[in-house]
C-alpha cells in the first residue's frame, strides 16, 4: 500500500503555565516560540509555522499530529477510520497554520490529528532560543493497553510501515514516507501514557550544549548518551515540567529502499539491558521507567 504519511507533524501538550513551559522548552531544547492566539503558545525549529502546542490544562497530551502526503490521504485515512469503527472527534484543524485536519481516537485511547502540510512560513535560521537549535521533531513515543489493536490500526489504516520490533512483540517502530527509522515507536504496557517526544539534532556537540542547558534550567538529564539498537540514533533524554520525556538526539537510520529493507527484530532476553534500548549497555534508571504524562480524555 502507498504511504498516506509524510512526516512527524507536530504535537498537542497542555500545561498549567503554557508560557512557562514553552519558555522551557526554547531554553534547553532552542525551539522559538512562533505564535500565540487564544492562550495556545506555537513553537517551532524550522521553517514549520508549528511543531510544539501548549495551551492551558493538566499537563496532558492532548493529541499527535502526523501530516498526511496529499489531502486525499486524509480523506482516506478519515474513511478508515470510520469503518473501523473508531470515534472521530473532529474534522477541522486542532491549531492554525493549516488548511485541513481529521482527529481521532486511536485504539486504546491515543488522540491523533491526520493533517494537511503545515505552512512553512518561518525563517530556517533564526535569533533567539537559548538551546542548540534542532532540524525538526522526529518521532513520538507512546504505551498503549492495546498494543496489538494499535499496531494493526498503524499498519492497516495509516500505511505506515514497519521499521524494527521486539523479539515478543512488546514494541514497534514504524516510519512514513520521509524514510526516516521511526515516527511512530508503540509499545505495549498496562496504561495509556505519552512517554516522549524526539528532536532531531545536528551533532553530537549539540546533545552536550542541550544537556548544560538542562542543568542551567535547574533540571538534570535522565539517561545517556547512548545508541539506540532500534533506530541507530545517538540518544540524550530530559523530563519537561509536566513530567513528559524529551528525546534528544543525532543519526537516526534513514531506510532510502522499502523494497531492500527487512525489519529488524530484537531481542528482549535481557530485559532493560537489552541492545535494542542502548547498544553501549547502560541499563534503563527508573526516572525513564517511570517518565511520561496520560493523554487528555476525550
């Protein structure tokens, strides 16, 4: 089947203080803030109008925005999702900055937006956000109650393809049609919770500026540097205020061939010292354990 995914879109975060956290996120990650209307604060590290959302709430993903390759791919995808049976709770755009917008209910409860490109109405380079200044946000990460549900509901209805997974089918990892490893990393668990969000960056001189940054901010990092198994990607991770991971990090494998790629599978028999997590072998602390904030209810 034809990708009906591009690319990362851009994400949904609620905050007591959105100005707080978004001020946050420019001064340790170097996003610039781009926008506000109506309480919502828009972030972005490109030329996007928007990557990052906050507005006010509970410190809660309220939804994933993945861009669609053409309009009639969210026409597609809205149509699937009907016919699975899913709740669509809107058909408009869930921000500004683009034309078109279908937002769903995932199986076991992630709230995703399917969207139109949206607008590239700002500068690449810019003064401004005191972190090192990524290409793009990369990939979500969430856990699901219903992980099997969910990764047929990727495959079947998104089209995305299916980049690496776990010898037990605990976790996959799929991409769109940019090529890059994952957009999507799923794994299975006991509750819904949104456990990071990923930018990626240009060295790893700006891993070691991002991680002094952090400290600067009065936080600490949680875990690396390492290399992801699953991926290639040289990794750093950070918790922002609400308690979400943010994923920092370089060289993620990109699949130039769909035809010549066979998905990886890795092996868990190691448990959290598995290679999948870190080549390098430094095992999971808890602080990532335990990381991540639940999804807003709908």
């Amino acid at each position: 089947m034809s990708y009906l995914i591009r690319q990362a879109g851009h994400m949904v975060l609620s905050s007591p203080d959105p100005e707080g956290a978004a001020q946050h996120l420019c001064d340790a990650v170097g996003v610039r803030i781009t926008d506000r209307e109506d309480g919502a604060v828009y972030l972005s590290s490109n030329d996007r109008h928007h990557e990052v959302t906050y507005v006010t709430g509970n410190g809660e993903a309220v939804a994933i925005g993945l861009e669609a390759v053409s309009d009639a791919a969210i026409d597609e995808v809205a149509a699937r999702v009907k016919a699975d049976g899913l709740n669509i709770i809107s058909d408009t755009p869930l921000g500004k900055g683009y034309a078109r917008g279908v937002t769903f209910e995932a199986p076991g409860g992630a709230v995703l937006e399917v969207h139109s490109p949206i607008e590239r109405s700002e500068t690449r380079r810019y003064i401004g956000g005191g972190g090192p200044k990524p290409r793009r946000i990369e990939h979500f990460n969430f856990l699901s109650p219903d992980a099997d549900a969910l990764y047929e509901f990727v495959e079947d209805v998104l089209c995305m393809k299916l980049s690496d997974r776990l010898s037990d089918n605990g976790g996959r990892w799929y991409r769109a049609e940019d090529g890059f490893h994952h957009t999507l990393a799923l794994l299975g668990a006991d509750e819904l919770r949104m456990h990071h969000y990923a930018f990626d960056h240009h060295s790893l001189y700006d891993l070691a500026r991002l991680a002094d940054n952090v400290y600067f901010n009065g936080s600490a990092m949680i875990y690396g540097p390492g290399r992801h198994g699953a991926g290639d990607n040289i990794f750093t991770y950070y918790l922002d205020p609400m308690g979400c991971v943010v994923e920092n990090s370089v060289e993620m494998r990109h699949i130039d061939n769909d035809a010549a790629y066979e998905p990886g599978i890795w092996d868990v028999t190691d448990g959290l010292k598995a290679r999948w997590i870190n080549m390098w072998g430094t095992p999971l602390p808890q602080a990532f354990i335990d990381g991540g904030i639940p999804f807003a209810k709908v």
